[in-house]
C-alpha cells in the first residue's frame, strides 16, 4: 500500500452572511452571536465544492487531467436523483473515464468521501485523488438550528509517493519527503435517529431529545472515536459543533484547548458535511500532529494527519471564508427559497433533460469554445457557431476557455421576470485567451468597463425541477 498525502488545499463558503441575532429577533427572541454563510440565489453545494475543488488544484499545482479519482460528500448533491458527480466532473474539467463516488444523506458524508479517496490512492487505483466536502443545509424555520445553519465546502489533492502536478514535477508524498501524510482512521456508528430529514420534508429537523443525544450519543461517539486515534497532547483538532456548545464539551472531553475548528465554526458556522474538513484545513498549515472527528447520521470517524510541512492553501483557509455580504432575515429566506414571490415566472423555452441540454451540457459546464484550426481564433459558444467567427473556416477543435478577462462593455437590467432578480448584471467580455463572450454577473455591483473579472460557476436556475449550471463573471476586488 502507498503512503497517501495531501498536496493541496481549497476553501468556500456562501457567499451571504445572516448574524444570528437577526434569526432570534425575527422569532421574537433576544441574544445571538456571529454570523452564518449562507448561498446567495445562485449558489449551492455544487458551486461551492467546485469552488473549493478549483482552489485546491491551483495550490497543489496538480493539472485536473492528472485526477483519477473523485470522491464528493454533501448532505444534499444538487440532484435527490441524478448526474450530480458528472455536473462537478465536468465543471472541474477532470477526465470522462474519471472514477469515484458520491456520498450523501448525512453530514458524516465528508468523511466517507474523504475515506474513500484515501483508499483509492493507497491501492494504487488512483494516483491522484480528489475529495471534496460541501453543503448548503435548510434549517427547519424557527428551530435553535437555524441561526447557526451555514454552508462551505473543503477539498483536498491526495497523491501517492510519485505523484505529478502540472509541471510533471515528482511530489513524493512519502514520510520521509515532508509534507502531510494520511496516518490513522477511526470509524464508530450506532443506529440512532439524530438531526434528520424525512423523505419530502424541505427542512432539517433537530434531535429530538437535545439532552439524550448529547449524553448518551454525541459525547461518547466523538470522545470514543478520538481516544481510539492515540494522537498525542499536541494533537490540532477539528470536532464537531451542532449547537455551539457541544464542540467545547468534546474538547474538554480530549483533553484539547482551542481547536483550530472552532474558528471555522465562528467563520461560516456549521456547513454540515464541509465541517470536519473544513476544520481540519488550519491544522494543515503548520507542522505537528493533527486529527479530525467528523460525526452525522449514527456514524462518527476520526482521522490523523502528521504534517511534516505545510500543505499548499490550507493557510488560506480563514481567508477564503472571510467577507460575504450582511443580508436581513427576509432577503435570507428568499436566498434559500423558503419564501417566495406570488406571480408568473417565465419557463425556458426548452426542458433541462432535452436534447439542447443533453448536447450543451459539455461546452457550459466545462466552460467550452472552438478554435480555429486555420487562424486560430476563438468562437462562443461552439454550438451556437460551428464556423469561425474570425475566417469563416469550418474546422473548429474544442478548447478551455481562460478563467478571467476584462469587461469590453456591459447593461444592468433593473426589471427581471422570476426566477430571475433585479437588478441583473450582463457583461461582454474579453477573456485572457483571446476569446469574447458574454455572461451574467454574480452581482452589478463593480461592474464597469475594463474591470477585471472571474469567471465562477453559479446555479442560472433551477427549472422543472432541475438545476441549470453555467459561468457567471465576478468582478475581481482590489
């Protein structure tokens, strides 16, 4: 078996912040402190594991081609039924015969993605893995959960001794080549009935006795799990916190003092799925000892992590969940669609599972256009022009498109129909490969001429019951 290590690492969260003391004021309470991450209209567990996915590839230098396998957890993929690890495969522009696994259902999902990953590299089946670990959960409205219900997303690059990055450069991920190195893993499960959802049922439902579940579930599994690891005083961790206190209990329990986690949680709060790993990122930024506990659904398992060296964007962890934009209770429900507006909305003219979709899926999601084989200029979309726009030649081969470029010119619309919401940016841009195109903006604001821009994946829509994925420009800040 190959030692396993981790050559990089990525961050997200939503993009919006609701302070806990605007939840209980809405419910007639008083107190609160900190804030949540929560998706914008746009955003959901699949743009935020792309997100955090693209920025782990970029610091560990590792080119998506070299990416065998994909493991992704997430409470809640974007589908209940469908290509939700296809959508991300080919939004991240990994391989078609990429293998891997979608785990879901419970918020242990990041770390049986982040197990599975770990074996596949180790039996030699993968070189190179990537895990990542996303949500964006609904909190039942009212409940003590919601002014703490964030969302994020963590992802990891694992590597074998040998493994490549871009450059072809060898990354020996072995003990003694330093690095972070994949040591021990616990696994723990007992068949309780702890936060839930039912089949149908829009929000998360808390545990039903919040005094049983921490005595004679939570406590025991996550202390049980962490003893069993046998990581030392020293040890970083990252641990569980449903309700805010029970992260300090499992501490004490360990005997940890301020685990890196807890700023995480004071970050974004708790983002399900993404939060052990999440957690862990810090831990990765220095050398030592570190070891996470991830718990959900029954099931608790702990990892350990010797940090030899630092692991490429883990120190930009904290960072990476900084910021978003201050948003009232009201304008937070119609973010997570729990209240929405009476009237008409306009329907696209052509269903998601068509034909149109099923042939455009490819060139939207990874981002495609056509070059010229005869003067080599760029035309987008490829299936809107299957002739150069440049030469009018008939031979166009299929390229990425740069991730960034400059606005050539642009309109803010200030009345939209449903789904769609006002005001909405559209820009023309310039990308850095040469290429123009034209795509909506995350938000207006920033939006001018000759302003930098990125191009991130968003949520466009979600219609007849299937969400619609393209590329939106974000104004890059100074």
């Amino acid at each position: 078996m190959s030692h396993v290590g981790i050559l990089g690492a990525g961050a997200a969260a939503g993009s919006l912040r609701l302070p806990a003391a605007a939840v209980h004021a809405a419910w007639g309470r008083s107190g609160g402190r900190g804030a949540a991450a929560i998706c914008a209209s746009d955003e959901d567990t699949l743009t935020l594991a792309w997100e955090a996915a693209t920025a782990a590839l970029h610091a560990a230098g590792v080119d998506p081609d070299l990416v065998g396998h994909l493991a992704w957890g997430t409470t809640r993929p974007p589908f209940a039924e469908g290509p939700s690890h296809a959508y991300l495969a080919t939004a991240l522009s990994l391989r078609s015969d990429v293998e891997g696994a979608l785990a879901a259902g419970s918020t242990h999902a990041g770390a049986e993605a982040l197990v599975a990953a770990w074996d596949a590299v180790a039996s030699g089946a993968a070189p190179v893995a990537l895990v990542v670990a996303s949500d964006a959960l609904l909190p039942g409205l009212g409940t003590g959960f919601e002014p703490r219900c964030g969302s994020g997303a963590a992802a990891l690059v694992l590597g074998a001794s040998g493994a490549s990055g871009a450059s072809g450069d060898t990354a020996d991920t072995g003990d003694t080549a330093g690095g972070a190195t994949l040591v021990r893993r616990v696994t723990r499960s007992h068949p309780v009935v702890d936060r839930y959802r039912g089949d149908g049922e829009p929000g998360t439902r808390e545990a039903y006795d919040a005094r049983l579940f921490r005595e004679e579930v939570f406590l025991p599994a996550v202390a049980g799990v962490g003893d069993a690891l046998v990581v030392g005083d020293a040890t970083r961790w990252s641990l569980p916190d449903p309700d805010g206190r029970l992260g300090a209990a499992a501490a004490r329990r360990l005997g940890a003092t301020d685990p890196p986690s807890a700023a995480v949680y004071t970050a974004v709060g708790d983002s399900g799925a993404a939060a052990a790993l999440l957690g862990l990122l810090p831990t990765l930024a220095t050398p030592g000892p570190a070891a996470m506990v991830a718990y959900g659904g029954g099931r608790a398992t702990g990892v350990v992590v010797d940090v030899a060296a630092p692991v490429a964007g883990a120190a930009a962890t904290l960072d990476a969940l900084a910021g978003g934009r201050e948003v009232t209770y009201p304008e937070a429900l119609r973010a997570r669609g729990q209240l929405e507006a009476t009237g008409e909305r306009v329907e696209m003219g052509l269903p998601p599972g068509g034909a149109a979709f099923v042939r455009g899926n490819p060139e939207m999601l990874g981002l495609l256009g056509g070059r010229c084989v005869d003067c080599g200029t760029i035309s987008t979309p490829p299936s809107i022009h299957p002739a150069c726009v440049g030469c009018g030649g008939a031979k166009l081969e299929p390229v990425a498109l740069a991730r960034a470029g400059t606005v050539q010119t642009y309109v803010v619309n200030h009345t939209m129909p449903a789904p769609f919401e006002a005001p909405l940016g559209l820009a023309v841009l310039d990308l850095d490969d040469g290429a123009r195109l034209m795509l909506q903006a995350t938000e207006p604001e920033g939006l001018e001429i000759g302003a930098s821009v990125d191009l991130v994946l968003r949520r466009y829509a979600v219609e007849r019951g299937i969400p619609v994925y393209g590329f939106k420009a974000r104004v890059r800040r100074a």
